[in-house]
C-alpha cells in the first residue's frame, strides 16, 4: 500500500513577501508598517482557529476615494471563505459564522453607514464585532416559537473600510490603516477582478497549504510583545506577531517594529478617549515646569494649543464646568476625584491644579511623556503656597 510523500516545507516567508507585493501593486498605503501588517492579517485569517482573539482591520479615511475599498477587494482574494457585507445585519453575520460550510472571514465595507453620525445606534452589530473578537465569543437570540435562548458563536476574522472613525469599543480591538487619497506621484495597478482574483487565489491557496503545516507550531506560541504594548494593543498583535514568528526570515523584525509604529499612531490619533487626551495636554503642554496653575491660565493655554479640539467642542471652547467635569472622573494617588484647588497668587486667591493631583492619572492613563517635557517642577511662584479648597 502506497502513501504520498508529505508536501515539501513551503518558505513561509517568501509566501508573505509575495502577498505583500500582491497588495503594494494594487494598494497605497499610509506606511510601511501598515503593509507589513496586512499582510500578516490576510495570513493569520488562514490561522484563526490558533489564537485567543482575532484583530479587526480597520481601513480609515476622512473623505472618499482613499483606497479603502480597493483593499478590501484584495483582501477578498487572499483569506479564506471570504464574505462581503454592505449594510448586513446582525443576524445575517452571526447565522454565517454559524453555518456548518465553515466559518467566513467578514470584509465589512462603508462601515459608517452603520456606526456613522447619521446612521442612529446599531448596538446589535457592534455586540456581534465585539464579541466576535474573541474565540469564546457568542450571541445569544431567542429562536424558535418557544423562544429559546440560543448562543451563536460570533468568533471571526473581520476587515471593515469606512469614513470617519469608529466606535471606541471596535477601534481598541482593530489595527487602524489610516487611509489618504494617492498623490499625484504615486501610482498603482489598476485592479481588474477578472484578471487579478485568480492571482489573488493562487496565493490564498499557498497560504492555506503554508498555515497547515505551521499550524501546531503557532498553537503553542506566545510572541514576545515589544516593550511597552500591553492590554488591548498586545491582545491585537499577539496573533499577527505569532504569524511573523511562523513565517520567519525578517518578518519578526519587521512585526515588531510595524506594531510599535501602528500602536503609537492610533494612540495618538485616538479621539474617542477624551478624557486622556485631556490628561496628556495638562502634562506635555500646560503644567510644564510648574506644580501649579490657576483654570483660568489652563483654559488659556488649552484652547491657544495647535491641533488640539480645546478650541472647539461642538463649537464652543473648553471652559472651566467642563474641565472640572472631566477631571473629577479620575482620581488622585489618595483615590479622590481631582478637583480645583485653592492657589494663592500675587492677584489673590484663584482656583486651580496641582500636579500632585494629577500625577497618578498621568502615570496610569498616558503615554510615555516626551523627553523635553521631563523636567522638575517648579512652584508657580516661589512665595505661592496653595491652601485647600
């Protein structure tokens, strides 16, 4: 009796160039970083079934006719089982990653109809995309005339393109590829599905063949994390990391180092957090050097910043109901809500913040301060001595 020969070791890494080079034909993308990433997403999608979780990819744009759409298309051509979804309902998506013809890989397009200004709630969908984030996610409906509740598993690969942002809750889970329209100087492919999807395929069926034969290798990973991702961020790239890692060659490096980059932009670019925008401005840009300020010299210094919304919220600046508002929802190392405090001025008495009161959030909640703003503090004035409200 005859037995085939096992299939010869397939270069993962070579695979992953030529994907990438698949898409840098047809794609623009914002960095180098973000083609490395999609790249290890089109093949982590061939791995689902390995991890813990699975990253949403987000393709972003502030106006149309940016490239989102096109990367979903050569998306379409490279994962397994894939689904595209205009508009789709909740229960369409979750009855289709039910269904015993196994499970798809959702390519979620205009997204902002859904979530977007004028698109109302939707909070059944955006359950489906967060609980489909990790493998022990489901969704429970009630199904038959005895209305029985019945879980749904909801653990998928999703991609989604779309104007706009995103809700918070979907953005922490996503790698986001902030798309721009193509200058004049960049070109690219034109995409024609009749004679670039088989192309598309071939190497889609390479993947599949390459993630079976690493498929036992990448169930017992555990990536090593760049320094400083944790939490959300490092549960979003552990699978692309893992991938890197199977794939070899220089693919780890270049992981590492597309995460940080990715990592840092869309904590940068992140708006749906206020609050911590708030605290890292009052850091980096107001209370430099000083232990001290009365609100009214804050707000002053908040709403003259560049490229900061202080100025501007729902057309009104920042005032000082608002600031204490915000700050009172975090607390001091003591655990009591940050509030204005009493601060003696050659003036007079004026209210105001302490950096002592807010040096707990700073260190749980921002980012790492830039080197030039780590200096010592200084008081306001060397007489001043603030006295409590």
């Amino acid at each position: 009796m005859s037995t085939n020969p096992p299939a010869p070791a397939i270069d993962g890494a070579a695979l992953l160039n030529e994907v990438e080079a698949f898409h840098r034909r047809f794609n623009i993308f914002p960095t180098e970083a973000a083609y490395v990433a999609v790249a290890l997403w089109d093949a982590h999608a061939h791995l689902i079934d390995c991890f813990d979780s699975t990253p949403r990819i987000a393709f972003l744009s502030p106006e149309p006719g940016s490239g989102k759409s096109r990367a979903l298309e050569v998306i379409e051509t490279l994962v397994p089982r894939p689904m595209v979804a205009v508009n789709a309902s909740a229960a369409a998506l979750f009855r289709s990653v039910s269904s015993p013809d196994g499970r798809p890989t959702i390519l979620f397009d205009e997204i902002d109809t859904v979530f977007g200004p004028k698109a109302g709630e939707n909070e059944e969908l955006r359950g489906f995309l967060n609980a489909g984030h990790r493998r022990k996610g489901v969704t429970y409906r009630c199904v038959g005339d005895s209305q029985t509740v019945t879980p749904f598993p909801s653990y998928t690969a999703v991609a989604v393109a779309g104007l706009g942002s995103l809700p918070d809750t979907i953005l922490t889970r996503s790698v986001i590829i902030r798309m721009r329209r193509r200058a004049r100087n960049e070109k690219v492919e034109p995409f024609r599905a009749r004679l670039h999807e088989h192309e598309g395929n071939v190497l889609r069926d390479r993947l599949a063949d390459w993630a079976e034969q690493v498929r036992e290798r990448v169930i017992e990973a555990w990536p090593e994390l760049p320094e400083g991702v944790t939490d959300r961020p490092g549960d979003v790239w552990e699978p692309l990391l893992a991938v890197a890692d199977a794939v070899g060659g220089d693919w780890p490096r270049r992981a590492r180092e597309a995460c940080l980059t990715l990592v840092k932009a869309s904590q940068v670019n992140d708006k749906a957090s206020l609050g911590i925008r708030l605290l890292t401005d009052l850091r980096d840009h107001v209370l430099i050097g000083v232990d001290r300020l009365p609100t009214v010299a804050i707000l002053d210094r908040l709403n003259a910043l560049d490229d900061a919304p202080w100025a501007d919220l729902n057309g009104r600046p920042l005032d000082s109901r608002r600031l204490s508002r915000m700050l009172s929802e975090y607390v001091t190392a003591d655990g009591e809500p940050i509030a204005s405090r009493n601060i003696r001025t050659a003036g007079g008495v004026l209210k105001g913040y302490h950096s002592e009161d807010l040096a707990d959030a700073w260190q749980r909640y921002c980012p790492p301060p830039p080197e030039n703003a780590l200096q010592p503090l200084l008081p306001l004035q060397p007489s001043s001595e603030g006295t409590a409200a």
